[in-house]
C-alpha cells in the first residue's frame, strides 16, 4: 500500500474519530449520540486498519497508543448513553462488567480442577492488581496488545472483514516471560486464562476424563472473554490432529478454515520441534528474548527496591548485571530467593557477610538455565522461518 494511501486512511480515520467525538459531546438526545458514536467506533476500526498497514514501527506504536485512548473513550461514551437507553452496544458493555464478577464458589471450583488437572490444563482467572513489571518486552507486548487484547476487549470492532483469524506463536528460551506476559494481558483484559498442556490431553486414552475437561473449560468460557495458551506443541503429531482436536471437544468456535482464533496462542521454547504443518497455523511469530545487559541491571534494580532490607551498592548491580550474561528472568528470580534464604540464614548465624556475597556464594553453583547451543537454535530458526 503506498504512503500516499496509508496516509488518506489515517486522515480519513481521525476526521471521523474526532467528528464523532465532538458531535456526541454537543448532542442532546439520545439517537444522535448514538449516531455520532458509531461514526467514532468506524474511525477507531479505520484507525486499526491503517496501524496494521503501516510499516514505520515508531508510527506504529504512537498510533497504537493513541487508539487504546480512543476506545477508552468510546467506553465512556458506552456508560453515558446507558444512563438513558439500553442498546446493543450498552449490553455488551454490561455483559462484559457481569463477566468480572467472581464468586467464592467459583473461585474454589476452578481451584479444585487445577488440583486435579494441572498435568492437562490450568485456569487462571485475572488479579484485580497485577503490577508485575516484565523487563525488556514492551514491544512483544505492544503486539500483542492489538492481536489479542483490542479484539477481546472491544469485539464490536473486530467483525466481518475487522475479524482478526490468525494466531500466535510465542517462542524462546525456557524462563524468559512468555507465560508472564500472557498472564498479565489476560488480566488487563479481564480475561481467563487457559494453559492447555495439548500433546497430553489428545494421547489420553480415556475419553471421559478429556470429555470432563473439556466440559469445564466450557462452562468457564461461556460468555466471557479467555485466552488459550497451547503448551507442548512439539509433541504434538500434525495440523489435522490438532484441528480435529478443536472440532471435536465444543471448541469449533475456535477454527474457521483450518485456522485457530486469534486468542489462541502456541508457546514453545522449541520451536524447530513444532511439525511444519502446525507451525504454518501461527502465522504471526513472535521471540521472547533473553534480557540484555541493560535490561538485567533494570531487572536487578526492581528486585532490590521490591526488597528494599537487601541492598547492594550500585557498582555491585553492575557487576552482577554483567555476570549474569545468558541468564533468563526465572533464573535471576531463582537466584534471588536462594541468596534471601542464604543471607537469612546468616544473619541468623550472627554472620556478618552481605546480601551481596551471598549473591556471589549462589552463583558459584547455579548458571543459566540457557546453553549456547539454544541461542545458536534459536537464532537459525528465526533467521529461516520468521519474518
């Protein structure tokens, strides 16, 4: 598509954006609010359009960000016309509150199907305060924020031609986020979120206990908002299995001509395992990569000041930041608790060391959980099969 086009979109979309804006703002009565606020809703699906059309990454971002505030708008406009009439648009608002609504009894069911089918499936449902801040992934996020989050959080922007069907392949080392990031976006948008041990599920030879799971995963997932994560996909033999797997356990929803929903994202730390029949289904690929030094003294940092009784001179930071080449997140995380519980230990021996010769005890013993030979695989995969 030319500049030139690219350009007539995004003009295009921000006149009705802001046309529609101002004119439900000045209206006062309801069929023009309405009007002027499904004459927003199209600029915000041109607007979303153009940003997928757009090769300039930074434009891209700004744009993105610009539209999430727009659509926080619309919301508000939502609430403002429910107040005086029900409509379409005002129910799905309300369905979608109803959805955030969890019971004890609830909650205790889930818990008890993760007790009993964690080897198969996890149901996480979304914290009310996730400030969990993911080092180094704000462009992975920013990605998947418009694939996954924009459509489950407004659908009525994502229909007929809108409808994203291409899903997601989150790939790299083992530790470095890929769950993380996936849990935190579930819970910004209000959503459950599935981790299906795939391989697992389909070899079980007793259909009762996957017709159970299935069952419940189901009756979570009526009338709200989910994202399915597919673990273990290596193992799994071929695109037909898989498919045949969605059709056959109510999940059909899920597959429209041989290609998974958008909400359903693969995640491997495996990538050349996956047969090229089922890589071909996640179109859109996407590396979680290790943190760079940068990044780890960030990381570093944050773990200090989330503990502020551990302190560490800042050319200590340093030094472990450049020591820790390779390391993924969970083995920083890991290396701290052990050196907690080390200096704890210590310090009840009336032991006078410091946190960070603790740090530097750990570190004689625990490496990266990361060979070379990953990051040499990983990085011919990525040349040969991302694009």
């Amino acid at each position: 598509m030319s500049n030139q086009i690219l350009e007539e979109d995004l003009n295009q979309s921000l006149r009705l954006i802001v046309e529609g804006r101002e004119n439900f703002q000045k209206a006062t009565n309801y069929e023009m609010k309405q009007l002027n606020y499904s004459k927003m809703k199209k600029g915000c699906g041109e607007l979303l359009n153009y940003i997928r059309n757009e090769k300039d990454e930074n434009l891209k971002m700004i744009m993105s960000q610009q539209l999430k505030r727009y659509i926080d708008e619309l919301s508000n406009f939502s609430e403002a016309m429910k107040k005086n009439q029900q409509t379409d648009e005002v129910e799905v608002v309300q369905v979608k509150k109803q959805e955030l609504l969890y019971t004890q009894d609830s909650n205790k069911d889930i818990q008890l199907y993760n007790a009993q089918y964690a080897k198969y499936v996890e149901i996480h449902q979304p914290t009310q305060n996730n400030n969990t801040n993911i080092v180094g992934l704000e462009s992975q996020k920013q990605i998947l924020n418009e694939r996954i989050a924009l459509p489950l959080l407004f659908p009525q922007l994502f229909q007929g031609k809108r409808k994203l069907q291409t899903s997601t392949l989150l790939f790299g080392p083992r530790g470095t986020g890929k769950t993380e990031l996936l849990r935190q976006i579930a819970s910004e948008c209000k959503a459950l979120l599935i981790i299906v041990n795939i391989s697992m599920i389909i070899e079980v030879e007793e259909q009762n206990t996957v017709q159970e799971l299935m069952n419940q995963i189901e009756q979570q997932t009526k009338n709200r908002s989910f994202i399915i994560v597919l673990k273990q996909l290596e193992e799994c033999k071929n695109r037909e299995t898989l498919i045949k797997f969605f059709e056959k356990y109510n999940l059909i929803n899920l597959v429209e001509n041989d290609r998974l929903a958008s909400n359903v994202i693969g995640c491997t730390n495996q990538p050349w395992n996956i047969h090229h029949s089922i890589r071909r289904i996640f179109e859109n690929r996407i590396e979680i990569t290790l943190m760079t030094e940068k990044q780890r003294l960030e990381f570093i940092n944050q773990k200090l000041f989330q503990n502020k009784q551990y302190w560490m001179k800042n050319e200590e930071i340093a030094e472990l930041a450049k020591n820790t080449k390779q390391f993924a997140g969970l083995d920083l995380k890991k290396l701290f608790i052990t050196a907690v519980q080390l200096y704890e230990q210590k310090q009840q021996a009336k032991n006078d060391e410091d946190f960070y010769d603790c740090i530097l005890d750990v570190l004689q013993v625990q490496k990266s959980s990361v060979s070379d030979s990953e990051i040499q695989q990983f990085t011919q995969w990525r040349q040969e099969f991302c694009i």
